[in-house]
C-alpha cells in the first residue's frame, strides 16, 4: 500500500518540469496536480523553476496582455506627422503601380 | 476568428482616412506593436503598412467589429509576418542544436543537470526596462521558427491552443510540448543572459 502511494506519487524533476509547463495550456488532471505538488514540496530546484516560471507568465502577461495606457510610451508627434506622410506616400504609390506590390 | 461570420450592412459613412486612423488608433496600435516586438523603428514600419493595407481593402472592414479591433487583426498579422520573416535571416544550426540540448537540462533518470536557483527577481521592476525586453528578443532568436511562431501566438499573441494547433497543423499533444521547450528555453536563456549575467542585485 505504501509502496504504491510512493510509486503514485514519485515523479522525476523532468516529468515535474513538463507539468509546470503544460500547466499553463492546459488543464492537468488530479493525479498530476498530486503528483506535482507533492514534487515541487520536496524539489528546491523544482520549485525554483515553477517560481521563475510564474515571474515570468506574470511578465508576459501585463506586457502582452494587460497593457495600460500609461505604461508605455505613445508614438510622438514626430514619429506621427513621419507615419502620416509614410502612410500617404505609399498609398499614392499603390494607387498608381509604377512600383511593384 | 474575427475575419469570419456576416457582413451585416453598415453604414460606410465618410471614405477611410488614415490620419483619422493614425489620430485614433495609432497610440494604442503602436503600444500594441511596440509590447511585442520590442523596437520603436520596427513597431513604426509595422504601423505603416497596417494602415497601407488597411486603406488598400476599401471594404474590408464593415462594421463587423469595431474599427479599432479591425485593425489591430491586421497589426497582429503584421506582427507574425514580421517574427517569421526575421527567422529567415538566421542560421539554421544554432537554434536546432539548441533544440536538441534540451534534454540535455535533464539527465537519464530526469534530474536536473543544472538544478534552478531560487532568484530574487522582482518581474514588475522588469516591465518598464528596455533592455530586459532586448535580451527577451534574443532569446526568442534562439528558439526555432516552428517554436517561436508557437511562443509568439500563444504567449504574446494569447491566442488559446486550439487556434495555435490549426495555424501549426500540430496535435494538441504536440503543440504541448513544443510549448514546453520553448518556455524552458525562454527561461533559461533570461536566467543565463539576465538575471545571472545582467543583474548584480541581491
């Protein structure tokens, strides 16, 4: 019975660092959310990894995905008068193709 | 995804101008770019042409979506266009041998070769530093293109597994661990060039 619970349990760092990573597309099954957790309480370097991981996603995430006005710089006057006249330039450019597309 | 469903009629209203465009949207478009591809010359280029595509589909947009979200679609395109164009360029050995040493983080009874450290890093101090985002750039070099265009639509395009799956023709069991190298690569390429290297800070 015991042996059983350990072999249930024991996951390997490599199996257990799949499982953060997997974690984060799709859901794991409760085995492996045992699994994991029991892993990761024991496993400083494993743990380390998830922590990094989760720094990371975090990172990304209000990067990517939560991007507030003020935490970034907007185009400028002058980057926008230079877009402006770039997007007139190749719009007459393709209204008459003496270029190619 | 937004391209399809019906063309309910709308009004056109006045012919599309892109200074209008640029005056409303080109703010948010251009933080949009900018959080992904890292370099403001880049993000403007992008900018361009989504606006040069925009005005050359006349009708392209009919009031599906909002104007807005019309064009950001064809920002993110340029944006993908943009990061499998750039793949191109690089020499095809060194992200493949990277590839490879993946399961070298690992030896044969799954331990690590390298055990991870436990960092004092603090992510949000991170946000507003362009040079972190620089390195975050050569790391994504260093994935493959098949695990950066996956990288890119997942991570930073947030895009949810079954569209990544059907853009890359890949099982889902495929995509996950395509998923899995590239985010253990992304994490130890930033260990190694940032937090180890870069950051003196205890």
């Amino acid at each position: 019975m015991k042996g059983d619970l350990t072999e249930l349990l024991m996951i390997s760092c490599e199996k257990a660092a799949k499982l953060i990573c997997e974690g984060l597309d799709r859901p794991l099954s409760f085995r492996e959310r045992v699994q994991l957790r029991f892993h990761v309480m024991m496993c400083s370097a494993c743990k380390a990894f998830q922590k990094q991981n989760e720094a990371l996603l975090q990172l990304f995430e209000q990067r990517f995905r939560k991007l507030s006005a003020s935490q970034m710089e907007a185009l400028s006057e002058e980057a926008c008068e230079r877009l402006q006249r770039r997007v007139r330039e190749a719009a007459e450019a393709a209204e008459n193709p003496s270029d190619s597309e | 995804m937004q391209e399809s469903g019906a063309h309910p009629e709308t009004p056109k209203g006045s012919a599309p101008d892109p200074l209008v465009w640029i005056a409303e949207h080109g703010d948010v478009l251009y933080r949009y770019a900018l959080a992904r591809v890292g370099r403001p010359d880049v993000a403007e280029d992008l900018l361009q042409e989504t606006f040069v595509a925009a005005l050359r589909s006349k009708d392209g947009f009919q009031g599906r979506s909002s104007e807005r979200t019309w064009l950001t679609g064809i920002l993110r395109h340029k944006i993908m266009d943009y990061f499998r164009s750039r793949s191109r360029g690089l020499p095809e050995a060194q992200p493949m041998s990277h590839e490879d040493a993946l399961d070298e983080f690992f030896d044969e009874r799954g331990r690590w070769i390298e055990p991870p450290q436990a960092q004092a890093a603090r992510p949000d101090a991170l946000l507003e530093r362009d040079d972190f985002w620089a390195v975050f750039d050569e790391c994504l070099d260093t994935l493959s293109p098949r695990h950066r265009e996956a990288f890119v639509r997942r991570v930073m395009e947030d895009e949810d597994t079954s569209t990544v799956c059907k853009a890359l023709k890949v099982t889902a069991t495929n995509f996950w661990v395509m998923m899995y190298r590239a985010r253990t690569q992304m994490r130890r390429c930033l260990m190694l060039k940032w937090f180890q290297a870069g950051e003196p800070e205890g």
